[in-house]
C-alpha cells in the first residue's frame, strides 16, 4: 500500500512540474491536467495515510521502549490508530480499483418480451416505466429511440436512452433475463404464470471508440408504422441499418428527419458493436478466470418478480425485496447497490491477483 502511494505521489509531482514547463503547450496541458484529476481525490489521502503510519511506528517505538508509562501511552495510541488506518486503506483500496471508463456515458437499453406472449410484452412495459421512474428520480432524461407495441399496452421491443452522467454506471446491472411470476389479466383460472422479458445495457459510445467503414452497411430507408401525424406517415424518414461483418440491424424511426434518424440508428449500432467486444474480451477473461480457479455456470435469469408474494429477488446476489410495488415504481437501489459493491470488490481482488504477477 504505501509502494503504490508513493508512487502516486511521485507521479502527481511531476506531472505538476511537467504542467509549469509545458504552460505553452495547451493540448498538452490538457492531457497533463486531466491525469493529474485523476489523482486529485487519492493524493491528499495517501499524504493523511502516510502520517497516520509514521504516528503507528513511533507508538510501536514506544511500547518496546521499556518505560511503563511510556507503554500505556503506546498501548492507547496503537488502539486509537489502528481503526483510523483500517478505514484509510480500504477508502485507498477503493480509489486503486480501476474504473469503467464507460461508466458516466449515457446509456441504451433494449427490452425485449421473451416466452410468455402477450402477457410477457405487458411485463416490458412494466419494466420501462420502472427505469423510466429510476432515471427521472435521478434527473437523467429518456428518450424513445424505436418500438414495436403488440396493441394492448405491451412491447413486443422498445429501445430508449438514458441521458446522464453516470447512467451506465447503474444501469449496467440490469442486463440479462427477468422473469416474472403472476397470473395474467387474461387467465380466468386464476393460474399463475411464467414469463420472462430480456434487457440489453449498452453504453453509448462516441465515434473514436468504434471505426465504422461505409462500405461495412446497408442502409435502407421506409416510411414510419409508428404514431406521428400524416408527415411521418407520407414521407421515407424511417431508418433501417445493417452492419454486414456482424449482422447487427438496427431500425429508428421516432426522429422527424431521415438524417436524425440514421444519426440515431448509427450511434445505436456503434454502442452495439461496443458491447460486442467488451463482452468478448470479458468472456476470455472468465474463461481464463474459470479455468484456474473454477467456478459454476450462472442461471440465465438474473431477478424474479413474484406477484402473489410482493417478492422480487435478484438471483446473483441471492437479495430479495417484499415491496414488489415499490421496486416497480423504480426503488430498484437495494440491488444496484449491492451489485455495485461487489463489482468493485471482484475489481478490487483482480486488481489485487494482477499486483502480486
């Protein structure tokens, strides 16, 4: 721990004295400032820490020093610093874990009705409104970008945006199947039901992140079938992209103009491609992860909402919440957040296996 401060306070100085020879070169300036931010929140703590340490060698001095009174005094000062240092380092441990570059982007989400039919495009429904009350308590902004309703209240999709800082930060969590257990409007029988309804989290990305050859797509444009007034309905503002190399299509059709609307369709599929390969380098590094150390295979399904018994239970985490009324109309932190905790305590201990090679 202190190796890795004192390395970070070597770093902070010179980066600082590259600032003050460099004050002319403003890129690279920039480029100087914006690393040194990144140690802005951890330097001030590893100069407390460090303190903090030399105070427990000179109380350990003291308590070997013989002297009685001495010792007492040391005992005390060895108990009062002890906690203080504990909290210090995992504060310290906590900023050393490496961030999710991707983590303040804005996000796309897609929820997609799986088995259960109808009452599985209802369920998709429910879900978007649960993220849309979750984003607007947080004051992040949604937007549409494409949908396909099956005409009773339900999606069949719907691919919406969220826009704040932070937004793939929480929303990251969410991907995976959600499975839901209750007894359909429809179900005369009383019989309880199982549907389940698919969630995707892409962070949106900008254009240095992933390179799109033109040549790579096939645009094509059509005339909306969604809600819009007789000018959507006359003209071809409609778009729909596929990316030939992987087969990804992409439709957006809620913008007013063709261009809006291939601008939108181009950002989506770049955040698609995105997530491609950040799944396929995630995969190799559990399978690398898998094969040394061993671990199970996770059930597809990631949460259940039970409906008879108010329950929701995230199945990761094996946490469970019996105010199914509340976690849909967005109180969904109580897995977030502990989520949250243990992606950064994997990260942490990853972090940790990497140091000792």
């Amino acid at each position: 721990m202190l190796d890795k401060i004192v390395q970070i306070q070597e770093r902070y100085s010179e980066l600082t004295r590259l600032m003050e020879v460099n004050v002319e070169d403003y890129q690279k300036i920039t480029e100087l400032a914006k690393e040194r931010s990144e140690l802005d929140e951890i330097y001030p703590l590893g100069l407390e820490y460090r303190d903090l340490m030399a105070k427990m060698e000179q109380a350990k001095e003291m308590e070997n020093s013989g002297d009685a009174e001495f010792v007492e005094l040391a005992k005390a000062e060895i108990e009062s610093l002890t906690p203080q240092i504990e909290a210090m380092e995992k504060q310290i441990k906590t900023l050393l874990v490496p961030k999710d570059p991707r983590d303040d982007n804005s996000v796309y989400i897609e929820i997609r009705a799986g088995a259960g039919g109808d009452e599985a495009g209802l369920f998709a429904a429910e879900l978007l409104r649960m993220y849309m009350h979750y984003a607007e308590a947080r004051r992040w902004s949604v937007e549409i970008m494409s949908s396909n309703e099956t005409g009773i209240g339900g999606y069949k999709e719907i691919v919406f945006m969220v826009k704040g800082k932070g937004a793939y930060s929480r929303f990251k969590f969410e991907s995976g199947v959600h499975r839901v257990q209750r007894i359909p409007s429809t179900e005369s029988s009383g019989r309880i039901h199982t549907s389940t309804v698919t969630v995707a989290v892409m962070a949106e990305v900008e254009n240095v992140d992933i390179q799109i050859n033109d040549s790579d797509l096939e645009i094509n444009v059509y005339i909306s079938s969604g809600a819009g007034g007789q000018n959507v309905q006359k003209n071809a503002t409609a778009v729909r992209i596929t990316h030939k190399p992987s087969g990804l299509v992409v439709a957006c059709q809620d913008e007013r103009s063709q261009l809006q609307n291939k601008l939108r369709a181009l950002s989506i599929l770049r955040s698609r491609l995105y997530d491609m390969e950040m799944q396929r380098v995630q995969n190799e590094r559990e399978d690398a992860r898998r094969s040394q150390v061993g671990t199970g295979d996770r059930s597809e399904k990631i949460r259940t909402y039970n409906y008879p018994q108010s329950r929701v239970t995230d199945h990761r985490i094996n946490v469970s919440s019996y105010n199914l009324p509340a976690v849909m109309a967005g109180d969904i932190d109580l897995f977030i957040d502990e989520l949250s905790q243990r992606d950064e305590t994997d990260r942490l201990s990853t972090n940790g296996d990497d140091d000792e090679d």
